[in-house]
C-alpha cells in the first residue's frame, strides 16, 4: 500500500470522488439521451430533465427535513451545556470545532452499548453530531478527538449534501430506468419504423441502451457505494489533519471494529452516515472486487492501516 501524508490522501480521494461523479452523470446522460431518442424522439434532453427535476426536488426535500428524521429515529438525546455526564464529549467537539473554523454543532447522545457515531445535517451552520454512549465508555479522550475530528470533516466537506446530490442520481436514474422498460416495447415499435435508415449503428446503440436499462439499479448503487467509501476515507484524512494525530483516529477504529454487537439503534437507512457500519455486516469487513464495488464503508483495518501511514507507522 503507498504511503501517503494526509494531504496527499485528501487530494487523492478528492480526485476519485469527482472520478465517480463524472462516470455517474456520464451514465445518467446515456441513460436519458436514449429516452429523448428512441422513446421520445425529441430534439432536446427532456426525459433526462424531468427525471433530475424529479430526483432533486425528492432529495432536496430530504436534505431539509432528513436531519430530525435520523435522529429520532436513533433515537438521540440533545446534550444539555453543564450536563458532567458529557463535558468532556463537549470540551472536545468545543475543540475541534475552533480548529476547523466551523460552527460548534449540535451534539447528541444515543443510548446504545456499540462504538459508533454519526453526522447529519445540510450544512455547516445547520450540523448535527451524534455519539453512542459506547462510543464514550470505550474510547480515551485522544480517540473521542478522532472520531469527532472524523465527523466534522463530513460537514467540513459538505458531505451531506454530496450524498444528496448522488440520491438525486440514484432517482433520477432509476425513474428512467423504469419509464424505459416499461415503454421498451413501444420504444422498440417506434425506432423501428422511424429508423430503418439508421443502419446497424442506431441498432448496437440501442441494445447497449436496453442493457443500461437493466443494469442501471446495479450500476447506479455501485457508485453511490463508491462515492461513500471515499468521502469515508476523505473523511479520516480531515480528521487527522484537524488533530494532527492520526494515530488516534487509528486506534479508535481498531476499538470501533472490535466490538462485535450492530448498533441497534441505528437503522439501515442511517447506516451510511456512521463511522462504521452498525448492522456488522460482513461484507464492509473485506477486500476483494465484490466488497469494492457494494460495501457502504471502506474496511477498517484499510482505513487503520493508512492512517498509520500518515503519521509514518507501521
């Protein structure tokens, strides 16, 4: 594995980020010209803004109202200022919200025995940071600055609202995915008679279109998946550069994947926003192509071992 500093591994999981996101609007762009096409037949993008108007105004609506949503249903506690069960959890968000520049965010305690935790919200004056009470019992103070550090790099990067723009793909690819199998036949009747002319060119495209089709609810998903194992790994990096000591983001992690129970109160739907996947499942846990392309976090001890790497230890 290269070793990289922790400016080199944010510049690099910048760069596959936008790497993704390229190839994910390339996707949607066929996906809805061969809507306009063969279905439409018209001059212009229609389908494929019709289906972004719908997917964003359906993820907008997420990114101003999920917020309260993933908290209730984690059921998490606002802390109170002066409540000694949490001055330290406080002292510390206190203090890597000074390093970072940011707004202090909204903190919050969810009643679960699992290490994890989690950030929400859409943006940096409107941030919400969630911890459980194992994540307290298990961690020294220099790992609670790491996994804090961890999540306010998530509002530092704006990562909520990255993912809503990846959600507004997701919908928008799928609605064209349905409206073009459902109107295959159809489709298929009118590029017949409209382009008999068009030779085995307009052909091969259209039956490449068909398979995008298809495959578009798998593809769409793996890179989703993608875009999340790197704000993940972007995510470590900013942690670590706030804190200056990567180190301790490492050894929480090893903490983090050492505890064997899920995180109950963590839903699935919220299980993308953790630190660590709080349903344990397997595939997040291994390297391989199949866990590349589907698993929602990177594997820890990946993660572990490039921040070891960062601050130069083996």
């Amino acid at each position: 594995m290269q070793v990289r500093n922790l400016y080199e591994q944010q510049a690099s999981n910048k760069r596959n980020t936008i790497l993704v996101m390229v190839v994910f609007v390339l996707f949607l762009s066929f996906l809805g010209c061969g809507a306009d096409t063969f279905l439409l037949q018209a001059g212009f993008p229609l389908a494929t803004i019709i289906a972004l108007a719908i997917g964003f105004g359906s993820s907008m609506w997420s990114l101003n109202n999920g917020a309260q949503a993933v908290l209730r249903a984690s059921d998490a506690q606002a802390i109170t200022h002066g409540d000694p069960r949490y001055q330290q959890l406080m002292n510390v968000v206190e203090e890597i919200s000074i390093a970072s520049g940011l707004p202090q965010p909204k903190v919050y305690v969810i009643p679960d025995p699992d290490p994890n935790a989690f950030a929400t919200g859409k943006d940096p004056d409107n941030a919400h940071l969630a911890v459980t009470e194992g994540l307290l019992a298990k961690l020294n103070r220099e790992e609670l600055q790491g996994v804090v550090a961890h999540e306010m790099g998530h509002i530092k990067n704006y990562d909520i609202r990255m993912m809503t723009v990846v959600a507004a793909l997701i919908g928008a690819v799928m609605l064209l995915s349905q409206v073009g199998m459902r109107s295959s036949m159809y489709g298929a009747t009118r590029r017949r008679s409209s382009d008999r002319s068009g030779g085995s060119g307009n052909a091969l495209v259209f039956i490449l279109w068909i398979i995008a089709m298809i495959l578009a609810p798998i593809i769409s998903q793996i890179l989703a998946m993608a875009v999340s194992r790197q704000r993940e790994y972007l995510a470590d990096a900013s942690g670590a550069e706030l804190t200056r000591n990567p180190g301790a983001l490492a050894s929480a992690l090893e903490k983090i994947d050492a505890a064997v129970e899920p995180t109950r109160s963590i839903k699935k739907g919220v299980a993308h926003l953790c630190i660590a996947d709080p349903l344990g499942r397997s595939l997040n846990a291994r390297e391989g192509t199949f866990s590349d392309l589907f698993a929602t976090h990177p594997p820890i001890r990946k993660r572990i071992a490039i921040l070891r790497g960062m601050s130069y230890q083996r």
